[in-house]
C-alpha cells in the first residue's frame, strides 16, 4: 500500500552484511550518478540518502508506488553493478527487497526519521560527526545547501562502441549529475536558510551526545581512513537485527488509523485476486500491483 507524496524511509541491506559499499571517492560519484539518473526518470523527491559500508537509507516523496517502485529497481540494480564491479564481487548483492515504511505527515515522526538517517555513522561508534563519514551522506549538503556530485556512466553506449572497435571519449559516455535534496513535508513551507538551520542544530545535538556518551578505554571512533580501508568482501562479527515497524507515527491514534488502512487494503487486494483466480472480473485498490493472469490451460487436456 503506497499513498501518494507521502514520506517513505527506505533501507538497503548487503548480502550477509559485507562491506560492499565500503567508501571511496569513486564510489562515491557513482552511487549519486546513479541516484541523479533515477532521479531524472521518476518522479520522486529525495530528502535524505546515506550510504554505510553495508546498507543504505533514503528518504523520499514519490508521486505515486509506481514512481517508488521504478526508483527502487534503477538504483538496487545499477548500485550492485557498479559497487560490484569496483569490488570484485560477481554474486548476489543486496540481501533482501528493500524495506519501505511509511512516515505519517506529523512533524515530530518525520523529524524523527531525519535525526535516525542524520545519525548513521555516530551512533554505530564509527565517526564523532556526520559531517566526519567518508561515504555518501547528505548531512553537509541539507545543513549548507549544497547539491551531491556524481556520474552515471552509461555502460550500454560503452559495450556497443567496445564491440565495434569504436574509441570514445569520457564525455560521450559519462554525464555528471548534481543531486539536490528536497526539504520535509512537514519543512516543504519554511524557508531554505531555516530548513539549513534546523538540519544544523539537530547535527551539533547528535555531536554532542556523541562525545557525551559514556565510553570505555580504546573505543575511541575507528575513523573515516580505516573505514576506507575495509575489506569490502568482509563481513561484522555481529549485525544486529530487530523487527521493522509497519510505519513510523508519533501518536497512537495514527498508528492506529494506519494498520487499520492497512488491514482494509490487504482485505481488497486478497478479495481481488481471489476472483482473478476463478476468471472474474477483479478490481484491485489504488496503490497495488495486480498479480499477473492465471494460467490458461490447453483445451484439449480440459474435462
């Protein structure tokens, strides 16, 4: 169930939890080259977008599951081919589907959200600031306003010109990209400078609670060079995992109002593809994608 620009929080994890999004500066310009061209075909606004060594998390506002769904398939697809290509790694990439969880239109949830996406970084230990992670993150670029820089390499123009023979240059298959991001819902009225504000203050609170937070001898943050300097094949000791919410709300009353949305869609849907199944007419619920039509059988194997 996808409701139309609304705020979604998106996240990616690698197979097994292996570093294979470890940060480089080339790595970096093709993952936002890669977002800047999905951009550019889907009809979707990018709030936040940060990348780990092994996962990844967006905040967006698609017009519509088609919009979110197309968005999701050109960046999983096309980040495993350049992450693995740069890594050496043939084999499957991602660990599972993308994991999509509505954000409600209340300030508090969505700011929420932001403070958790600004944190990846600080809170696993790894940097003192998000202002410090080598990868890709877009604290700096919402608290000053500045877009993300990256390429898109268009590896089809590349194959065609290598099999015939053909030399070409950087720029008849390389196009830049400048990724700029999209304020809020909830922040959509204020102004540029106020919203550049606001990501400030919530950064410096998250450094200070950083530095704050009680620490034993030798677990000083492992810094962005030895981050760089990762194995990508590698994988973490232990990788928490903890039950994703239904939707992210800061009152009962909407998370309520949600799963109840929720329930009524999956009643539609299932009553839907019932009748599908028999060869009836069926009418799916707004925001779905309808399953494909059953089988035909051959009418001499029927009866």
């Amino acid at each position: 169930m996808t409701k139309p620009r609304a705020l979604y929080e998106i996240t990616c994890r690698c197979l097994q939890g292996r570093f294979l999004l470890c940060p480089s500066s080339m790595l970096n310009r093709l993952l936002i080259g890669v977002i800047g061209r999905a951009l550019s075909l889907f009809d979707l606004e990018l709030c936040f977008v940060v990348f780990l060594s092994n996962h990844a998390h967006f905040l967006v506002v698609p017009k519509d599951g088609e919009a979110l769904s197309g968005f999701m398939q050109h960046v999983n697809s096309n980040v495993a081919r350049e992450a693995g290509r740069l890594h050496r790694w043939k084999e499957k990439f991602w660990s599972r589907r993308a994991r999509v969880i509505w954000t409600s239109d209340e300030p508090e949830a969505q700011i929420a959200r932001l403070v958790y996406l600004l944190e990846q970084g600080v809170k696993e230990g790894l940097v003192w600031s998000p202002y410090d992670w080598p990868g890709v993150h877009s604290a700096w670029a919402l608290a000053y306003g500045q877009p993300l820089k990256g390429i898109w390499i268009d590896r089809t123009a590349l194959y065609r010109a290598n099999k015939r023979g053909k030399q070409l240059e950087r720029h008849q298959f390389v196009t830049e990209y400048e990724v700029r991001l999209a304020p809020l819902p909830c922040w959509a009225e204020l102004e540029a400078k106020e919203v550049q504000r606001h990501v400030r203050e919530l950064v410096t609170q998250i450094e200070i609670a950083a530095r704050e937070r009680p620490r034993t001898r030798n677990t000083n943050p492992m810094g962005p060079e030895k981050i760089c300097r990762q194995d990508p094949h590698a994988q973490p000791a232990t990788s928490k995992r903890s039950p994703a919410p239904k939707c992210h709300t800061a009152t009962v009353e909407e998370w309520v109002c949600y799963q109840q949305a929720y329930r009524e869609f999956v009643d539609c849907f299932r009553h839907a593809a019932q009748r599908l199944r028999r060869g009836l007419e069926a009418k799916f619920p707004p925001g779905s994608f309808p399953p494909h039509l059953p089988y035909v059988p051959h009418l001499a194997l029927v009866g």
